[in-house]
C-alpha cells in the first residue's frame, strides 16, 4: 500500500466515520444520551427487585418554549432468552417519582405474564419519548426516531445470594446506551405483537403499595 493511498485512507476514516455509529438515535454526548437505558433484575426466585423512575425536567422547552417537560418512560421486560415478556409506558412530569416491583405485590412488571413464563432474571430497558407525538398519551408500540426526548433518570434493586440466610440488596442507575434505529423497531414490533393483556401497570406513583399477606 503506497504512503499516499494510506493517507487518503486514514483520512476518509477520520471525515466518514463507520455506519454503526452514524446510525445511533441518541450519540454519546448529545442532549438525547439518556433517552435509552438498561438494567436487570435477578434473582426472582429469591426476593424482588424494583424500577424507580424520575423526569428531570430536562425535556421542559425541547421541541418549545411552551412544552412542560412531560415525558413518557416506556419499559420494556426481556427474559434471558430475549423474548419480550412485558411492556407499558408511564406519563412522567417533571420531578415526578414512579416506582414498579418487579415480580411480587399490587402493578408488578410481571404481573399479567403466564407463572410458567417467568425466568428469575430479566433484562429491562427504557425509552424515553415525548408525549406530544401521542396527543399526550403515551404508547410504548408507536415510538419513533422524532420522539426521543431527555431527562429520564432511573435506578434498579436487586438481590444477590450470601453466606447469609437473608440475600443481599443492591441498587445502582441504569446505564445509559446507544439506541439504533434497528433496535428502536424491534422493541416496537415485540411490544405490538405481545397480547395486551399481558402488558404491565402503565404508571405507579410514589413509593410501592404494601403487598398483601395471606
């Protein structure tokens, strides 16, 4: 390879860089970075996890001065063999707090899935899109490439087995990820073909509803 040709191609890699980042929906360092995030839950068969979510406010202004900032928290449940188990969307105000169980007690994201259905850990990811596209609802089926919108923040719980008798509770945020319109689609087309009926609780406000004990 001559000097002069390895030059040009080095260059063009600088100037042109490759599709698979060209094609995010959310780069790294833009204004959208938080739009698309990911967690888990494990351990089910142990105790529960949860899903808190807040709105930042961040969203107030994004299309225009008058937009309040709402946004909808679409979630999305993957079982370890990635089928999609269930989905909702949550209207979220700014400074809003929301909170889902996972597996157990009153709007948990398993809720309506068949019992033999239900792994011990799941994969979760959320979206977060702007009401407006909806006429102010929100549809976690129907998002698209226009809708994505910032100030989503979110955090998960899990426990973990220790040489003590009681598993061990961990909390962390979930990790905010490069969305690409290829897996934008796929959630779209999982959510649109799962029964409705196995959707989960759209929105919990607040803290968890005490479970009731037989």
């Amino acid at each position: 390879m001559s000097k002069i040709f390895a030059a040009g191609f080095v260059l063009a890699a600088f100037l042109f860089p490759s599709t698979q980042f060209a094609q995010l929906l959310n780069p790294h360092g833009s204004n959208l970075e938080d739009a698309y995030q990911i967690s888990y839950a494990s351990n089910l068969n142990l105790a529960d996890g949860t899903v808190v979510v807040s709105n930042a406010g961040s969203a107030a202004g994004f299309y225009n001065a008058s937009t309040s900032g709402n946004i909808c928290a679409n979630i999305y449940v993957y079982a370890p063999d990635a089928s999609l188990l269930s989905c909702c969307s949550c209207l979220a105000g700014p400074n809003s707090l929301h909170l889902w169980p996972v597996s157990y007690g009153p709007g948990n994201l398993l809720a309506n899935v068949p019992s033999s259905r239900i792994p011990t850990a799941v994969t979760i990811k959320l979206v977060s899109t702007s009401p407006l596209a909806g006429g102010g609802s929100c549809s976690p089926n129907s998002l698209s490439t226009s809708d994505l919108v910032p100030g989503m923040a979110a955090w998960g719980t899990r426990f973990h087995p220790t040489s003590a008798p009681v598993p061990a509770l961990s909390e962390t945020k979930f990790i905010d990820k490069g969305l690409s319109l290829v897996e934008l689609t796929k959630l779209n087309n999982d959510c649109a073909i799962l029964p409705v009926g196995q959707r989960c609780s759209d929105c919990i406000t607040a803290g968890l509803a005490q479970p009731t004990v037989p």
